[in-house]
C-alpha cells in the first residue's frame, strides 16, 4: 500500500516506526516491534490492514465493545457505515467499525429465514403494498429482531419492508 522506508542508525539506538493513515482501511494491530532498538541483523517491521466495506444499517443497533458489553451510542436504520471484520463475541457475529466498537452482523446484513405461510408485506406505517406477497416455503432475509408495530410483532426485510413475524 506504500513502499518500504529504511531506517537507519547505530547498533543500540532506539527507532519508533508510525502507522500510515489509509483512506477505507483499518490498522489491524500494532506490530510488536514497532519501537525498538537497532542491532546488527536486519528487522522488518509490518503493519497490517483491514479493507473497510461500506454496508447499511438495516435495523436500529447498539453498539458493543470487545466483550459483547453495550456502550454508548447507536446506528440508526438508513445509515451507511464502514466495517472492517467480523468477531465471534460469546456465540454471536459482530461487525469491526472503525472505533473499537461492534455491531451485530444481523442488523447489517440479517439472516435467512423460512416462510412457513404466504406472507404479505407491508410499510412501516403496516400498510400492505398492493400486489406484495411472498410464497410459503420462500427463504427471506431478516434483519434484527422482530420489532413491534400496532401491537404485532413483524420482522424488517428491507428499507421500509416488514413481514409479520408470525409467517416465519
């Protein structure tokens, strides 16, 4: 992504390296031996990146840290974000954004569910769009849990698309 510098100095003088700044990239970790001393051998040190891609929020989400504890702050549904990896956080898929913080992967890019019953789809504001239906049998992408609207239950399939929740 950049060529190579060479530092050079007297065998047992310090040497600090800084990481490049990259536009839609992460760095991935700290080199072990990003500061170090000179000696007589040749070091190599090597900072290693993560490629962002931009995705949109399809379900309102909290945002988590590397435990899986929540934190401040939330993405809203709409928005476009950049992440840069997933992570297994006790069993479930996380998405890397560029802060040291998680958002769970569902909310992002859902999951496939099973229609069990022809499901109509509807607006947010739960009306049916005319000529809008799915199949029995038809797998479904879901995104987040189910959220509540009118006193049901109904699961986001795309911006401004719901299915009931009992059809699945």
């Amino acid at each position: 992504m950049a060529p190579d510098k060479i530092l050079s100095g007297n065998v047992g003088d310090g040497y600090i390296t800084q990481e490049l700044k990259f536009a839609g990239y992460l760095l991935k970790a700290r080199p072990y031996n990003a500061t170090g001393f000179f000696s007589y051998e040749p070091q190599i040190v090597t900072y290693t990146y993560l490629k962002g891609t931009e995705r949109m929020v399809m379900h309102n989400s909290y945002l988590y840290d590397i435990n899986g504890k929540r934190v401040t702050g939330k993405l809203m549904q709409g928005q476009i974000i950049t992440t840069y990896d997933t992570e297994n956080i006790n069993g479930q898929k996380y998405y890397l954004l560029d802060n040291n913080m998680f958002v769970e992967a569902t909310n992002i890019t859902g999951q496939k569910r099973k229609l069990k019953h022809k499901a109509l789809i509807y607006n947010q504001k739960v009306k049916k769009i005319r000529y809008a239906s799915l199949k029995r049998g038809r797998k479904v992408r879901t995104y987040g849990g189910a959220v509540k609207r009118k006193g049901r239950y109904y699961y986001i399939i795309g911006q401004n698309r719901y299915v009931k929740k009992a059809n699945f």
